[in-house]
C-alpha cells in the first residue's frame, strides 16, 4: 500500500510539474493557429494586390499552411519536452514505409506541381476530365476542387489529372455549339432551313461570322434530324442552346 502510494505521489508531482508546459504548448498552440489563419489572409491580399494568378497563389499558399503547421507541430513537440533529434531518426527509419504508402500521395504532388508549371487550366476555366465537368474552384496540393453542373463539388487527384486528357471548354472565348434538331416529315424541307436561319442570323447572341449552319444528320421515313452549328460566346452557351430548340420547335409546329 505505501508503494502504490508513493507511486501515485509521483504521477500527481509530475503531472504537477508538467502543467506549466502544457498551459504554455496549449497557448503556443492556439496563438500558432492564429499567425497562420492572420498570414493566410495577408499572403492572400497581397497576392491580389500584385494580380498573381489565382491558380498559382492557391497552390503556393496551400503549401505555405502546411509547412507552418509542421513548424508549430515541431516548437509544440520542442517545448513538451520531447527531443526534435528524434523526429528525424524515426522519419529516417520510417522513410522507406512512408515513402511506399505514399506513392499515391507524391504522384498527386506531383501532378499538382506540373499543373501549375503547364496551365492546363486555371481557376474558373471549365474543363472535362476523369469523366467529371464543371468549373475548376481550387487546385490544392493533392487535389483539384470543380463544381458540377449539377452542383456537387468533386474533388479529382492531381496525379491521374495531370495523366489524364484535359478539355478545356473555356480556354478560348470562343465556342461552336452543335445542337441536336429532331422535326417530323415537313412537307418542304428547305422552308424549314431557311426560316430556322433567318432567326439564327438576328439572335444577338449568336455570331454573324462564323456563319451559323444547319445540316442534315439523319433522314428516315417519318422524322429528320438536324445539326445546327453556331458560334457563341462562353457566356451564352446555354441560352443559345435553349434558343435554337426554341426556334425551331416554333417554326416546325406552324407548318
């Protein structure tokens, strides 16, 4: 009984003796996490002072925040006590298992670096890649955040990203948009064409040169399909679309 008092006399002088280390790592800790939330913002505004590329500031930042996080992990770690000499002997001694579980890790490091070196795409740009479209939100150091059409954020690896093929729909201002038109047999054809063309050439939104085109894709005994080709503007893609399903739906039924 003495010695399982003397023993518990122990642990409380030592906790007793720890406590100030703690409160002290504890403030370290918090204060830590403010400087890297405050410089993060200011590295932030100064990247937008100096019109850096948003897709390269983001990824240099994300690299910024993760290195000050190891630092303050590191002065924690330092003031508890614990010797930072030993973080490199177990990083030494666990680099060849780290480096294998890894392997996808470092690809997509990788892949985000070459990324940003080769401008594939940028922040804002939407592109289809890894069966995935939407507009690209962020690059981070392992991954590439695109929002969907259908709203949902997905997050694409960089590795298989940067492996992969890209399309970048809205690299160029400019775009051909190809839609479908599917009419019932009409009696004359060519009046169909031309009424869908007179509409075409004094929508605003759809380029006088490249000239607009409708052609025939499919004719079978009882319908026609229709290709039409317009150039549009990034922007008015969607309600260009919209416009020529319109149109010609309206000119079909007055025949």
């Amino acid at each position: 009984m003495q010695k399982l008092d003397t023993l518990l006399s122990k642990y409380i002088e030592d906790i007793i003796t720890y406590i100030p280390e703690i409160v002290t790592s504890l403030f370290i800790l918090g204060l830590g996490l403010w400087m890297i939330r405050f410089l993060q913002r200011l590295a932030k505004k100064i990247f937008l002072k100096k019109n850096i590329d948003p897709t390269f500031s983001s990824f240099i930042l994300d690299m910024l925040i993760w290195g000050m996080r190891i630092l303050l992990f590191v002065i924690i770690a330092s003031k508890l006590g614990i010797q930072t000499s030993s973080f490199v002997a177990i990083i030494g001694a666990m680099s060849l298992a780290i480096g294998l579980s890894l392997q996808g890790s470092l690809s997509n490091f990788a892949g985000g670096v070459l990324i940003i070196l080769f401008k594939p795409f940028r922040i804002g740009d939407v592109i289809e890649a890894q069966g995935e479209s939407g507009k690209v939100l962020t690059i981070h150091i392992f991954s590439t955040q695109i929002l969907t059409y259908q709203n949902n954020v997905v997050y694409i690896p960089n590795g298989v990203l940067s492996n992969g093929k890209i399309k970048n729909i809205t690299q160029n201002n400019l775009r051909r948009a190809e839609i479908a038109v599917q009419t019932t047999l009409l009696k004359n054809t060519t009046l169909f064409i031309e009424k869908l063309q007179e509409e075409l050439d004094k929508y605003d939104k759809v380029l006088s040169q490249p000239k607009p085109r409708i052609l025939i894709k499919e004719l079978l005994d009882t319908k026609i399909t229709y290709t039409v080709q317009v150039w549009v503007e990034n922007d008015n893609y969607t309600t260009a679309c919209s416009y020529v399903l319109l149109k010609a739906r309206e000119i079909s039924d007055a025949m």
